[in-house]
C-alpha cells in the first residue's frame, strides 16, 4: 500500500511538473505574442530644415534633416543670407559664425550644443584653426563630441576658411 502511494504522489508530482511547465510555455508563449503585437515600429519621415532656403536651393542641399532621434546638420560656413561670404580672412570669426548659424538650426528642433554628439571640421588653414580651437570650449560647456578635424585645399567659395558640421541626438 505504501508503495502504491508513493508511486501515485510520484506519478502525482510528475504530472503536474510536465503539464505545469507545458502550461507555464504556454502562458509565456501568450504574453510573449500579446507583447509582440504591442510593438510597432513606424517608419520615420525625415523633417528638412533650411536656414537659408534661396541659398540651399541654388547650391542643391537642405541645411539639416531629422529623423528619428538623430539630426544630420550640413556643413556651416560664414555667409550672409545671400549667400556671400562674410569675415573674409578672419578665420576666428568666420568660426563664430559658423556656430552662431549652428546654434539657429539646434534651437529649431529644440537641442544645444549638448547635444552634439559628432562634429567634424574642415579648415583651409589648420595652423590658424588650431590657434583658435580653444573658442570651442565656450560652445561646449559640459563635453566635447566626437569628430575630426581635416585640413582641406578648398571649400566651396575660396573666401571660406572653415566649414563645421554636425551630428545631433535629440533626447525626447
């Protein structure tokens, strides 16, 4: 008799433990599809920015575009809302400029400079660039992004000395 109880408790302990686990698989199946249908992921469209619009069409490119999170800005050179160079020879201003018009496109999708998080550089003058780099530092308060610096023969307009461009990540 005590044999035949302890095979049925076992035969008891067994059956729950086969179908309990099946029925625990089950459940996790259940609510791994319930979440599975919960997730849907849109297709971003990308949003365009000018900041110059008559400049950008005639030269044929958009000054920033977001997706997603992410901002793609075009490089930024000193020029007038014509499209003129301006501090011609001021490779110091030139570079205020730069950021003061970078500053314009981040404040339209709502960002600073924080969030930056890559910056790439191209100067004709990489010794002249070097001695005015540290202005970065009053950009940049908390970090400095990734990025290069590349020194290059020529810019679009020969009058330009530096050219900055950026990568954004917008925190929602």
């Amino acid at each position: 008799m005590k044999t035949q109880t302890y095979q049925l408790t076992l035969f008891t302990l067994l059956f729950t433990l086969v179908f309990g686990i099946q029925s625990c698989e089950q459940k996790q199946n259940e609510e791994t599809k319930e979440v599975e249908k919960e997730i849907v992921v849109e297709p971003e469209k990308p949003e365009y920015f000018s900041l110059r619009p008559e400049v950008e069409k005639a030269y044929g490119y958009s000054h920033a575009v977001k997706i997603g999170n992410a901002i793609k800005v075009s490089g930024a050179v000193s020029m007038d809302n014509e499209g003129n160079p301006t501090a011609i020879g001021d490779l110091g201003q030139q570079m205020k400029n730069c950021y003061a018009d970078l500053e314009k496109i981040l404040k339209h999708y709502g960002c600073t400079f924080d969030d930056v998080v890559v910056e790439n550089i191209f100067t004709t003058n990489m010794p002249l660039f070097l001695e005015n780099a540290a202005y970065r530092s009053e950009i940049y308060k908390n970090h400095f992004p990734t990025g290069s610096w590349l020194g290059v023969k020529e810019l679009a307009i020969p009058e330009f000395m530096i050219e900055i461009e950026l990568e954004v990540h917008k925190i929602e």
